[in-house]
C-alpha cells in the first residue's frame, strides 16, 4: 500500500532538505518563524527524516533506565548541569501542489511519519495541531488554509515532553522528524478507513468506513464499494484476471460517516505463514455513484492480504491450526550512520540475517516500527509481536506509584495503544499486540487491553508486566494477571521454564509462555542457551522466545582520529546521563556484521535435528521442527573426517519427513578399518573420526533473500577410532618412581625421581614445584574464586553481590 501511494498522482513527497533552526530551550525558537514572510535566509538546512544529534546540533545520550530528566511527572528538567536544556527544532519547507489538486476540490493532508518527541504543525501561519507519539504518525487537514502557489509548512520539535514519561525505552534518545513526511489528496467522499480479515478457512471480511466532507454533499444511494483478490508475485499484484470480485453497498450512517460491508468464500487459497508467505493484494474501489461498466472510482486502495487464523487453543498458540514455536529476537530501530532512520536497505539486512540464521519471528521493541518494515515481513516471512510506544521505566513500578495505575495518564495510554492498532490492524505478519514495555500494572493496561480485545478479537494480546508482583522473578512464579493472553516473562531461568512446563504440559486452561525477553546477549555471550531450548523443546506449552536483543546500538563517529562505534557516555560534557555500553548487547554488530553468539543462536535454534539411533552402523533420526514445511526443500549430505580431514562423504535420499514428524536415514559409511582412508589422502598416524551430516536448501528462497545451497541445519557425531593395532600401538610408560615425604618444620616436601612438591604448613598452599631443579612456580598457587567481570556480570551486579569471592582464596 505504502508503494502504491507513493507511486499514485495525489502524493507528492516533502523529504529531503528543510530550513532548520536548533535552540537549546524549550520555546525559544525564533518569533514568527511559521509565517510565510518570514526571513531564514540565515537558518542551515536539515535533512528529513532525520536526528538532529547526527547532523551537527546537540548530543546523542544513552540511558536504559533513569530518564535523562528528573523523574517528577509530568515536569521536565534535565539531569545534566543545565536544569533547562530542552532542545527546541524549528523546521520550514515551501512547496507548490499540484494545481489539479485544487481545480478537482480535493482535501489535502500532511502526513508527518515521526517526530521525536512530539511536535506542533503550522500551514501558512495557521496552527493546525500537535502530537506526542515520537513513533506514531501526525496527520493534519491542510484544505482550509492552502493556496494556489508556494505554500509554507512549519513545524516545531520538542526534544522532550511530558509524553516523553511514556518513552523511557532501552535507546539512544534522539530527536527530530525521524520518517517520511508528505501531502496527500483525496476526494471530499473518501474511503476513511479499512479493515480486512482472511482467515486459514478461506473466508474473507471487509469492512469499510467512508467519510463525507460537508462540501461533498450527500452521499448517494447507489454509492458501492467493489472488492478485487488478485495474486501477488513478486512483491506486486500479478497481471491476471481477479481471482473473486464481490462488492457492497454504502450505507449513511450519519451526515459525516457511512458504512460498507462484505465477506466472501475463497476456495483453495495458499496460506500465510513466516514458512511460506503467500500473498494476495486485495483492490478496494469506491464509487460514489455506483460500479457502472463506464465509471471509474474515485480511489483505489491495494491492501496486502495474508490468509492466516491466530488463535489460543488448549493452552497453546495456534498458526493456521497448528502449535508455533516463536524463534524470535528484540529489535531495536537503529542504524550507526542514521540513528532511528532506517533505510528500506537496512531493514532488508535485518530480514535477510533473521531468515538466514533461523529466526522466525521479531519483536518491534518497544514501539511501533516503521510501516515498511511490516510491509517487507509480510512479504519475506516474519511473525512480528506489534508493541505500543509505552515504557516508563524510570517511574516505581510499584501499583501506588506507576503510570500505569494513575488515572491522569489513562488517556495517553489509551490513546497510543488505539492508534498503533488502528494503522497496523491489515498486517498478516503481526501475530499478537503488546500493551507496551516495563511500564508496570494497573487500571490503564487493564482498560487498554479490554479495549484491544473488543476492538480486535483475531489476535492474542501480551503484556509482560500484567502480574501482580511489581518487580519479575529469574526463579520464581510470578502471579499472573488477567491483562495477557499469554505468559510472556522476562529473563526466566531455564529451572523456572522446565517448573511452568512439567506443572501445565497436561493443562488446557494455562497460558501458554513465550519469554518476552531472555538469553541477554551482551558480550561474546549466549551461555546456557542450549539448555533454554532443551527444556523448550520438552514440553508443548513453551513456545519459544525472543532474545534481547538483534543489534549494538553504537554510533559511528571518531574519537582520537580513530573510527569508532560510541557507546553511552561517548557525547555530551561532564554530568551527561549515561548508561554507558549497555546498548551495546546484540547479535550483529552496528554494521551488521556476524557475531559468534548469532551463529549459536542459528544453530541451537535450527529446524531439523539429527539424533543417533546407531552410529555403528550410520542410522541418524531425522526430526523435522518445522511447524509448516516438510524436509523436501532440502538437500543432506554427509561427510566422514579423520583428524578434520574429509576421507569420504556423498549425498542422502531427499526427505519428505512432514513438519513435527521423523525420519530413519542411513549414512553409507564405508567399512571398517579407515587407515587405509587416510592413506589415501596422505596421512597417516592415529585419527579422530568424526560424522558430520548438513541441510541446505535447494533452491534459492523468500525472492532470493535465502540463496541455493544456504546451510539451514548440521550436526557432528564423534566416532570410536579403529582399536588397537601393531601399527598404532601406544607408546610404553615408563617405571613410575617411587615417592618419598620429608617434613622439615615449616613444609611437607614430597619428591618422586626429578619432581619435587613443597607445601607450607603455615598456609596450606602449593609453594614450590620442580622438575630436575627447575622452577616452575613464580610463586605459591593461591586458590582463586574470581575471574574478570563481563558485561552481563554488570548488568546483574554480580561484581557488587559476588564481591565475597574476589579475595577469598588470600583470606581463606
């Protein structure tokens, strides 16, 4: 839909450079700057979208939790050493529209993708509004104050409002417009809005909204909506006939709104999935006088359709009838170079390593993403958790002091959860809302969630913190809350998900758990996450997480004439807030380059695994964790090794092993004894033999994003070596000498032959070790209990709560 608007005659794009004037106050932008005759000659440019902080106007900073101003709702002073810094941005842009825009009587919008933190819009020094969503479109009426001509569109950014206490997201903060911003056209009767339900039995719904302007008159009688399903290939609709063409009638409602409905049966049609996406564009017309063979309509709407059914059934997700397994990762909008401008480009990446390292699903943390980037997961495959723009970490999560209990912030929560749904709602890809983030519990997220389940009853809703205990639990069960459908804790250890498991596999009344967040992946980490999958694995009623998190938040910049990617505490004078490098925890690097941790996620996570049945005689199970395809897109292979040099190996029969079921293959090793193997390959010597066994896929996939002979799985197995032989018998010990005890007062000395060990009697300690009278200690061997603290260990505040050990082998 996105493509097509921009592509469509009323559109017309206003990115690129504006005018651009930067204050450190709050109010300070210069008097007069929205009117049409005023002077800025003098001003820079700024380009849009973009942050301010990376094009050469204040500072980037970096908190987790704390707020970068004093925590006293809904007031804003800045930590830092000036109380009053508040960065005020004041944008213009001049620009003509099309004069056939006038001429037809068309209403004109201004659609401002993104404004950090909030922002106030002015048309030829006529105020037309606000808004305080920094993730959520503002759109503004521009009809009554437009000219033929130059027009002037000014706007005033506000680096932080009170709406900013909904935003305390784990994140640089960083202002601007951060997405694109643009006019539109559209008839006095339109088409307000739209909503599409294709469901995995074929059925599909339409409902429709249409607006009359006062100007437009009444609206016709014969007033029709017509409905066109075509094919999408290839990211476009296919050049083919429809395959089902149905229509309805327009109905008042009022002088303002009507109304349309229609639902049709679609026979045989591909279902959606993060497996195999399959899509269709449905073509919403509208004619205002009726769909007669001569007329056209007035607009034409495509909307991406996905058939898929989201249900909880028994205690378990459900995809299209069948359980999922969410193997998902946090991401973050961020980009070294553009900070929260992010490239179709970029996005792509993000997708295509997602794909390419075995997840299938991604969490917008914490808010809602750029409407591309749902458009590109439709299209090559991903499950996406949709998250309203609402952290408020910085305040007490504890019920008298949370926003979420506060009366006075309803509205703000309410309004941001109505919104994201509003525009997200036609998305296949997104699979279940979030309430938000880390912004406690209370009447607010109660009533935002009843809304949500009214307003769309297709999709589970989850909220992290809908328990009663304000603070989550690494080992202990939290109370949940009825504000979720699913339990979706925090960092639980792999001992609390094997208790939900073994206490609700059997139980068709319990939520099912997916981990929100877990597997923190700071540092060269990942630690553990085998074991996280071995208990997933185990019961049904787990079903998979999402990782913290996808990518280092660092930004390239120089620092001593070297390229560095900076971290919080990098910008900003003394007293700047900072978290320091706890942005820097992700599977790829800024640049998206490939970490050691990212290829154990892939290969923990990987959708067929090989289990030894007998290795003697080369029988390897086949288990397809797949939920949707079987095995038949996949080439295995084997490959025999001596001391990891291949001595033999070949292909497997192809598999048609359907999703969740096994499969028997044998490996045609070759007979044993192997020496001669290694002969033939030029070595020679006792060998290690080892059994690898891979997947790849046969084709390229997912319109080339996953390329022929991409590795999905493998597996190693360790063989006995070929026994004893003349040839390769072990080398003879030697006579062991016997040892002797002296004890000269102050140690006990052991000696056997050349070795001499002395122990102190004072400290117990190791003290001198020698071999022919050479020492091999530099000095007594003291026990040690500690090792270098890592970035998790921070995190934890294990170097605070383990302090204990650092010295306790000297104090022992």
């Amino acid at each position: 839909a996105g493509a097509a608007l921009a592509s469509s005659g009323r559109f017309l794009s206003l990115n690129g450079a504006w005018k651009f004037h930067w204050t450190p106050r709050t109010g300070s932008a210069p008097d007069g700057f929205h009117e049409l005759a005023f002077d800025d000659a003098a001003w820079g440019d700024m380009v849009v979208p973009g942050n301010w902080e990376l094009n050469g106007h204040g500072f980037p900073i970096y908190t987790n939790v704390i707020y970068n101003f004093h925590t006293d709702p809904p007031w804003i002073r800045y930590r830092g050493k000036d109380a009053e810094y508040n960065p005020t941005g004041a944008y213009r842009r001049k620009f003509d529209v099309p004069a056939e825009w006038i001429d037809q009587g068309l209403d004109v919008i201004v659609h401002i993708g993104a404004a950090c933190s909030g922002c106030k819009v002015w048309l030829n020094g006529v105020e037309l509004g606000f808004s305080t969503d920094s993730k959520l479109p503002a759109e503004f009426r521009l009809t009554p104050h437009l000219r033929k001509g130059t027009n002037l569109l000014a706007v005033e950014v506000r680096c932080w409002g009170a709406g900013a206490y909904l935003e305390d997201q784990d994140m640089w903060w960083l202002a601007g417009i951060t997405r694109d911003v643009y006019a539109y056209a559209r008839p006095k009767q339109h088409v307000r809005d739209v909503q599409v339900r294709a469901s995995a039995d074929g059925r599909l719904e339409v409902d429709v909204e249409v607006a009359t302007l006062p100007a437009a008159g009444a609206l016709s009688t014969a007033a029709e909506i017509r409905c066109e399903l075509v094919e999408r290939s290839s990211g476009e609709a296919a050049k083919v006939a429809p395959l089902y063409t149905f229509s309805a009638r327009v109905t008042a409602r009022t002088d303002d709104v009507a109304v349309a409905r229609a639902q049709i049966q679609c026979e045989g049609v591909r279902l959606w999935s993060a497996e195999e996406p399959n899509l269709y564009i449905l073509l919403v017309s509208f004619f205002p006088g009726g769909a007669a063979q001569d007329q056209e309509p007035t607009e034409a709407i495509p909307i991406t359709v996905g058939f898929r059914t989201v249900e909880i059934r028994q205690s378990r997700l459900l995809l299209n009838g069948k359980e999922l397994t969410i193997r998902g990762v946090n991401r973050h909008e961020h980009d070294p170079n553009t900070g929260h401008v992010i490239s179709r480009e970029s996005m792509l990446e993000d997708i295509k390593l997602m794909k390419a390292h075995n997840f299938n699903a991604v969490r917008c943390a914490h808010y809602p993403n750029d409407p591309l980037f749902y458009e590109l997961c439709n299209e090559y495959g991903l499950y996406v958790v949709d998250e309203a723009n609402i952290e408020s970490h910085g305040v007490d999560f504890a019920w008298s002091n949370t926003l979420g209990n506060k009366e006075e912030w309803g509205p703000a929560h309410m309004a941001r959860v109505q919104r994201y749904v509003e525009r997200d709602k036609n998305y296949p890809c997104i699979l279940f809302w979030s309430l938000g983030n880390e912004a406690g519990n209370g009447v607010n997220h109660h009533r935002t969630y009843m809304w949500l389940k009214r307003r769309d009853p297709t999709r589970p809703v989850q909220y992290e913190h809908a328990r009663l205990e304000p603070v989550w639990s690494t080992n202990g069960m939290e109370t949940i809350d009825t504000n979720t459908d699913i339990f979706c804790p925090m960092y639980p250890s792999q001992a609390k998900l094997a208790a939900y498991g073994k206490m609700h596999e059997g139980s068709t009344q319990a939520l099912p758990l997916i981990m929100v967040e877990y597997a923190h992946a700071m540092g060269n980490t990942l630690g553990g996450f085998q074991e996280y999958w071995d208990v997933i694995n185990k019961y049904g009623v787990l079903q998979g997480g999402f990782i913290w998190d996808w990518v280092d938040q660092g930004i390239a910049t120089k620092k001593d004439g070297k390229d560095i990617m900076a971290f919080g505490g990098d910008f900003g004078g003394p007293g700047t807030p900072s978290d320091h490098n706890f942005c820097i925890n992700g599977l790829v690097s800024p640049d998206r380059k490939v970490s050691p941790h990212l290829l154990e996620a892939k290969k923990v996570m990987q959708p067929v695994a090989f289990e030894a049945v007998k290795l003697s005689e080369g029988r390897i199970l086949l288990r397809n964790r797949y939920n949707f395809l079987s095995l038949e897109h996949l080439d295995f292979s084997w490959s025999l090794t001596a001391n990891g040099i291949e001595v033999q190996g070949g292909a497997l029969p192809g598999q048609k092993t359907p999703a969740g079921a096994t499969d028997e293959v044998v490996v045609p090793m070759p007979a044993r004894p192997w020496r001669k193997l290694l002969v033939d390959v030029g070595h020679a010597g006792r060998a290690e033999y080892h059994l690898t066994l891979t997947a790849c896929w046969r084709t390229a996939s997912f319109g080339g994003m996953i390329p022929s002979g991409h590795e999905e799985a493998w597996e190693q197995f360790a063989l006995e070596s070929d026994g004893a032989d003349a040839d390769f018998a072990p080398p003879q010990r030697g006579v062991l000498a016997e040892a002797s005890v002296a004890d000269d007062g102050d140690s006990v000395n052991v000696s056997a032959g050349s070795l001499l060990a002395v122990v102190s009697k004072k400290s117990g300690l190791l003290t001198r070790l020698a071999f022919d009278g050479l020492e091999l200690f530099a000095k007594p061997l003291t026990p040690n209990f500690w090792r270098p603290t890592t970035d998790n260990d921070y995190g934890a505040n294990l170097q605070k709560d383990m302090a204990c050990w650092r010295h306790a082998g000297e104090e022992a």
